[in-house]
C-alpha cells in the first residue's frame, strides 16, 4: 500500500475517533512509519481539529533524532505533535511496531492509581476477560497490567519514562495510560493497533462500570 493511503486511512481513523469523543478538541495524535524508511514515522501535527483531519496533516519525523525529515515540504505552518516524543519512544522500545494511537478515552482519563513524580509508574492489573485475546495472549485467566504513568507537564519527561519502562519490562500489553491523560496504544500496523485500541477501551470501560 502507498504512503499516501496508508495517511489517509490514518486520518480517516482520527475522524472516526473524534466521533468516537476520544480525540475532543485538538486532542490526541496519531502515526505510523513510513512505508519505505523504517527510521522515520508519520504524526499528525500540532493543533489540528481531528474531524477534518486528512493526510496532508502528517509530517515525517526521523525516529533517531525526533527531528523533521530533512527536506520535506507540507504545508507552511505544520508542525509535529507535542507528544511527538511519545510515539518516538515507542518506536524506540519496539521497532517491529508500525503504529501508535494516543488518544483520550474518557475512561482512560478515569484511572487513578497514585502515581507521583517520585513514583512515576504503577502497574494497573486487567480483568481477565475474554477480550484480552485481542493482544495475542492466550492464557486461560490471565493475569497481566498495563503501565499508569504520571502526568508530568513535560511530555518529554513522559516519554523518557515510559521509554526506560518499556525496554526494561516488555509488557505483554500493547498500551499504557498517562493518569489524568489519555491512552497510547500500538501494533505493527494500523490494523493491529486499531484492534489493540478497542479492546483496551473495551477492558477500562469494564473496569470503570465494575467500580
């Protein structure tokens, strides 16, 4: 498939998510890597109204460096993502995967386990529902969590954090919270990680009904 309707199915997920009220506002940001150079990914820019968004809304960024590709030419004014850096450290931690979704579920926003600045990440248990097969896990009541970060001011802090945590732990979930934040969530492609953004909807709704 072409770089440009790998964008376009992306950003016509970004509308379907704003309906959805997981992208309200300018919320959110979504990417993937580019279909020829696995070094460099795609993230929506800055401040865009995701109900409109479409491909000429994605700029390509250097996974190393965190830096616009060299060379490119979008749209005057397009600038990366603020949580650009959040997706880097997914790509970082996992090259294999080829999309990341950051998003704000409401109930994602919901999770409060106590993170802190000095305890910048807990681990939340899941239910062990049928829906958790959706990650690839098999196991008959499976016992797994999902990294809760705490939401420091700087996304880079973030990002840093949650970098560290995913090379050292490999969580077996493809998701982690920012308390008080949104969602993050990845696959190999868009197809996997739409998958993976479902069912982790799917689990904290659950959760959130079960309290």
């Amino acid at each position: 498939m072409s770089q440009k309707k790998i964008l376009t199915r992306l950003a016509e997920s970004g509308v379907l998510y704003h309906s959805k009220g997981w992208m309200p506002g300018t919320a959110g940001n979504l990417s993937v890597k580019d279909s020829k150079d696995p070094n460099v990914f795609w993230v929506s820019g800055s401040g865009l109204d995701k109900n409109g968004l479409s491909r000429k809304d994605f700029l390509p960024v250097q996974i190393e460096t965190g830096k616009v590709l060299e060379g490119w030419k979008g749209r005057e004014g397009l600038r990366p993502s603020a949580e650009t850096s959040i997706h880097r450290a997914v790509y970082k931690a996992f090259p294999v995967m080829g999309c990341s979704l950051h998003v704000h579920t409401p109930e994602s926003n919901l999770v409060e386990i106590g993170v802190s600045k000095e305890n910048p990440i807990e681990e939340l248990p899941l239910l062990p529902l049928e829906i958790i097969k959706a990650f690839g896990i098999w196991d008959e009541n499976p016992n797994v969590s999902a990294p809760v970060l705490y939401n420091y001011p700087s996304v880079q802090e973030i990002s840093d954090h949650l970098e560290k945590y995913l090379i050292d732990h490999k969580p077996r979930v493809p998701f982690c919270i920012i308390e008080k934040h949104g969602i993050t969530v990845w696959g190999k492609d868009l197809v996997q990680a739409n998958r993976h953004l479902e069912a982790a909807d799917f689990l904290l709704k659950v959760r959130a009904m079960s309290k």
